[in-house]
C-alpha cells in the first residue's frame, strides 16, 4: 500500500476556482535540485537509442526495425517515470467543509521525438516532425480512451526557462481526470460569442488576420501562422487550422502534414531571431469526451520566454510584453 507521503492528489483553490496537484514524487526527477538545472545525460540519457530499458515499456512507437523496447525507432512513447498523476480508476471528489479534493488519477506520457540526442524539432526534416505530430495525434485518440480522463494536454517545456529538465529533445502529454479553468474560460467565452454573433471567435479571427496581414507569419493551404492581438509574451505565436475543428485529435493526414509544415518553419524562425531561445508550445484543444463545438477551435500555441514572471504578473494576472506582435511578426517573416 502506498504512503499518505507517496499519494498524489488534486486540490481545489477555494479562491482561483482552480486545481493544484499535489505530488512529492517529482521532486526526484532529473533537473529537480533546490537551483534547478537542466540534467546532462553524461553517455546515459534514458531517451538516446540504445537506452530504450532504462525507460517503462513503450506504449507507442514508430519503429523502422529491430524488436519492441529496443534500438530502430524514429518516434517514441513512454510513461513518464515521474509521473504529475497516478494510473487509476476515475477518481472521485471529496468534500472537507468547503475544502475539495480528488485522487490523483490520469495519464502521463513523454513523446521523445527522435532518437538523435542533438537534433531539436526545429533541426528535424518536416516528415519527421510530421511523424512526431502523428505521434502526438494518436496517443490522444488512445488517452480519451481512459475511464475517467476528460482532458489532454500536450506540450514541450524547451530550455532551463521553459521549464526543461532533460537534454534530449521530448515534448509531454497529460491526461487529466477534469477539464482546466483555462480551457473552460476559453470555452466559455468562445460560446459567448457564438450565440451573441452566430459565428466562431477563431474563425471571424483567422478571417481578420488573414485580411490585415499585419500580424500573419506565415500561411499555407491548411494552416495560419500569426502573432495574437494580444500576446502574452514577446513573439507569441499561434498556428491555427484554416477549417474550422475544435478537437485537434480529428485532423486528417493533410493536417498532419500541413500542420508539420507550419510548426517547423515558425520553430526555425524563433531561433533565428531569438537565439537558442527558450518556450513552451501547447495545444489548445476541446475536452476529449464533448462532441464537436461549433463556437471552439483548437490551436497550437508557441510561447517564446525571454524573462521570468514577475510579481506584478503573479500579482494581478496582467502580462507585461514589451515586443508588439505587429513588430514581431514582422521580425519573424524575415527570420
């Protein structure tokens, strides 16, 4: 039987309308010192080929030979050794006066994009990292699968400011046993929209960009490319589907390509402008187990971090970016 100690659990904040996990075992994972640092694999990284039994067991591969858990593969998945939650059943929530708290029961995958431990995604052929979004879209349509799980969330923590904690190029997906406020807000007042217009916010908005152009960085057939209205953070960028498709798990092969495409050459061009800067991307998508929403529109967000958050954003919730997405994405079109 586990420990109280070893229990993962959510909790509810009683103000944020938010949940905190709560989780002692990741501060064991590599990179989690008291002055956090990104791990150096010193010849044994767990993610280089070759190294394939010092992970758990894959539970997705694209393998071009050799046997399973072993050297060949292009594309990999595993079960995150420090997971942020513990496989289970659904969990349920309990009550302490108005305190609210649940297990901490999901899902949590690492995706190691190539198995070449100094070729970052930006480094890759747009058919590999076509192969790494192929990954990416079919470990979710095998998540939402889960009793109990309601929302993915994938994304990359890239660079010791981003949040990396390993060396080797990998991006992670989370299954988690709730939908998250952010996504509920976004929802929210996507739907606010819809029934106050009779439109989708995403798809009056790919339409303004696209006629603008001021913000646009790139486009495709299937694909836009720009810098948000208001941007977070210095060189925001999102790359959202032309055709409206609130579940990211649902696009097609020419998405995936199309989808490849874009995500290479804007990865390419922030490191051409920034340097070897560190980010974060995520997909913003619908809640795996809701139908198709006509008011919502899933995106992949790339978050660029060329400073900590401060206390003034910490504070109020207001970010303070001193780059205007005009400017960079002008910046970024020449990059």
């Amino acid at each position: 039987m586990e420990s109280e100690n070893n229990m993962v659990e959510l909790r509810k904040h009683p103000l944020l309308d938010c949940w905190v996990i709560l989780n002692s075992e990741r501060a064991k994972r590599p990179g989690s010192t008291k002055f956090p640092s990104i791990a150096k694999s010193g010849g044994s990284c767990p993610f280089c080929e070759g190294n394939e039994a010092i992970t758990p067991p894959e539970v997705f591969v694209l393998r071009k030979e050799g046997l399973a858990n072993g050297k060949g593969w292009r594309v990999r998945v595993v079960p995150n050794k420090f997971a942020m939650l513990q496989n289970g059943e659904k969990a349920e929530t309990l009550s302490d006066g108005f305190y609210q708290s649940m297990q901490g029961i999901g899902k949590h995958e690492v995706v190691i994009e190539t198995p070449l431990h100094d070729k970052e995604l930006h480094d890759l052929e747009v058919a590999s990292v076509a192969e790494v979004i192929f990954a990416f879209r079919e470990r979710f349509r095998e998540l939402k699968k889960s009793p109990g799980i309601k929302y993915v969330q994938l994304f990359k923590n890239y660079g010791l400011m981003g949040g990396g904690s390993l060396e080797h190029p990998h991006s992670q997906i989370v299954a988690l046993p709730l939908v998250p406020k952010s996504a509920r807000e976004e929802e929210s007042a996507a739907k606010i929209f819809f029934d106050n217009n009779g439109t989708c916010l995403f798809c009056d908005m790919i339409r303004l960009e696209q006629g603008e152009a001021k913000r646009v960085v790139f486009e495709n057939d299937r694909f836009l490319v720009f810098c948000p209205f208001a941007p977070r953070y210095a060189f925001e960028t999102w790359i959202i589907p032309k055709s409206h498709a609130s579940h990211f798990e649902e696009m097609d092969e020419a998405d995936k390509d199309q989808l490849a495409d874009a995500f290479k050459k804007v990865l390419m061009k922030i490191q051409n402008v920034l340097g070897n800067a560190a980010y974060n991307f995520v997909i913003c998508t619908a809640p795996v187990q809701e139908a198709g929403k006509a008011h919502y529109h899933w995106r992949m967000e790339i978050l660029p971090i060329s400073s900590p958050i401060g206390g003034f954003e910490r504070g109020t919730g207001f970010f303070v970016n001193s780059v205007s997405p005009e400017n960079a994405a002008e910046i970024l079109k020449e990059g």
